[in-house]
C-alpha cells in the first residue's frame, strides 16, 4: 500500500542516488545522514525491494534501484518545473539563491551587478560565499557555483557569464626601474615572481601569449599567495611581478602604481562561467540570478 511519506522518502531516494552517499543527500534536504539512512530502510521494506547496495565505505544503486530512478526522476523534475510555473502568478519574484564563487568573479562580475539586482528583485535572498578553493557544492548545500571555464566540475551543467579574459603581468615602476623592464616572456624567469595557489592547491603557471606563441611559465619566486588582492598590493609594494586578470589592476594601472609588463604578450582565457547540479530543475530566483550577471551594467540601470 503506498504511504503518505512515500513521496518524501522518494525524494530522498532520487538525492541520494544522484549526490552519491548519505551525507550529501543529508545537506541537501537537510535532515541528518542517520534519519535519512533510516527513512531508506523504512521505503525498501514498504516496497520489498533492496535499493542500494551498502558497505562501511560507499553505497551504489542495485538493478531495482537503477529502475526506480530512471523512472521517478522525470516525474519529480516535472513537479518542480510546474511549482516553479506559478512564479509567473506572483506579484514579485521570491525564493533563496546560494551561489560559491572566485574572489575575482566576486569583485569583478557579483559586486557590480548586485546593486541592480537587489533594486529589481527585493524578495530575493542572496547569500554568496566567496572562496577560491575547489568547493564540493552538492555537500555544501549551494545552488550555483562561479568559476573560470574549463575548470567547472564533472558532471554540471555550464553556463558562461562573460567573454574571455585577459591576464597580463604587472610591476610596480620602482621595482621596474631596478631591475630593468622584460622584452619577451623568457626574461621573466630572472625576475622575482609573486606566485599564486589556485583553488586546486597547485602553483599557477603564468601564460602569455595565444595560439601556437602562447608559453606557460613555472616562474620562479620566493612569496607565494592565494589573493589576489593580496598579491596586487605586494606588487604595487615593490616585492615582485605578478600575473592577474587586467579587470583587477586597471584602476591600480591608471594610477601608475602598477604597469603593464609585456604589453604585446596578453593571454586571452576562458571567461566566468556558473555551473549547477544537471539533473536539478533551474530554480527561477537562480535563473534570473545568472541571467542578470550576464547583462551588461549598462543595460541594469
């Protein structure tokens, strides 16, 4: 006989099939691992039917299970897609959006868009954590994460917010003065090289140029940073060249605390892009979210 609390259970069945083990499912619906682990056991014993293979260390569907999925996940994708319909009856666009970004898609890409959007969509909650590091955003309870492309995680839908991006390198005029100004990308392997740790906790080689000229550089250098704010003020200190995107020393550059290095040799890369959970139904607060990132300023006022 079906249950009433089926429809819960079953929910719970199809995260913890899709995030991989109980405690991401657990984040997701926010019950805890042994409560959600208890619910499964309850649905198998209502159904007959043994739907995951368990051991100390991971599950995995059985054949029944593999099934059960297939069949209940377009179901339950329709549901959402017709809640999320009535949006359109609403006064006012409503909901929470989690979104994990870089430091610099949040200075460059959030932090000016967020204004405009706050105006538009009031009803809207946003809350955005800002972390370079490589974030398990199922775990983690996000909706979206924000990242160069070509580095979006396996198995996410990808969705580019901005054309690609140039990176340059940059010295302040002292340091430049002393140590004499490089004329190829070669000559930056005698200078002293602000390096950066990217969220993957590898040492960032420096590439410059594009196409068949562009080379990647494992520059040398005795201060290695994982800011890049951190590491444009050093640069402007003297202590040393620092590669970045142009976006986030323009102004510093303007200023003529900063100067191009190179300026013949700048290396076009992949623009921001967000990704989401595939098998998830876009929730409209978090499509209009991206939808705004990816309007020009001009077009929000």
């Amino acid at each position: 006989m079906f249950h009433r609390t089926d429809l819960a259970d079953l929910e719970s069945f199809i995260a913890i099939a899709r995030s991989g083990g109980f405690r991401k499912a657990a984040v997701i619906r926010g019950v805890s691992g042994s409560a959600l682990s208890h619910a499964m056991r309850g649905l198998e014993t209502r159904l007959g039917v043994r739907l995951f293979h368990r051991t100390s260390r991971s599950i995995s569907l059985t054949a029944a299970g593999e099934m059960l999925l297939l069949e209940l996940e377009p179901h339950f994708s329709g549901i959402q897609g017709a809640i999320d319909l009535l949006d359109s009856f609403r006064s006012g666009l409503a909901g929470r959006v989690r979104v994990t970004t870089l430091r610099d898609a949040a200075c460059l890409l959030v932090a000016p868009r967020m204004p405009s959007f706050r105006r538009m969509y009031p009803e809207v909650e946003i809350e955005v954590s800002v972390d370079d590091r490589f974030v398990d955003m199922v775990a983690e309870g996000f909706d979206a994460g924000i990242r160069y492309g070509g580095t979006v995680p396996e198995g996410m839908i990808a969705s580019r917010l901005t054309p690609e991006l140039d990176w340059v390198v940059v010295g302040s005029p002292a340091y430049l003065n002393q140590r004499g100004r490089p004329e190829q990308p070669r000559d930056l392997m005698s200078h002293e090289c602000i390096r950066i740790r990217t969220g993957t906790d590898r040492v960032y080689k420096w590439e410059l140029g594009k196409g068949d000229r562009m080379v990647a550089l494992d520059v040398p250098g005795s201060l290695v940073l994982g800011d890049s704010e951190l590491s444009i003020r050093m640069a402007e200190e003297g202590c040393g060249l620092f590669y970045c995107l142009k976006a986030r020393v323009e102004e510093s550059v303007a200023a003529g605390t900063l100067e191009i290095v190179l300026p013949d040799s700048p290396s076009p890369g992949p623009g921001f892009h967000a990704y989401y959970v595939s098998h998830r139904q876009v929730p409209s607060a978090l499509r209009t979210f991206l939808d705004h990132l990816k309007a020009p300023i001009a077009a929000q006022a």
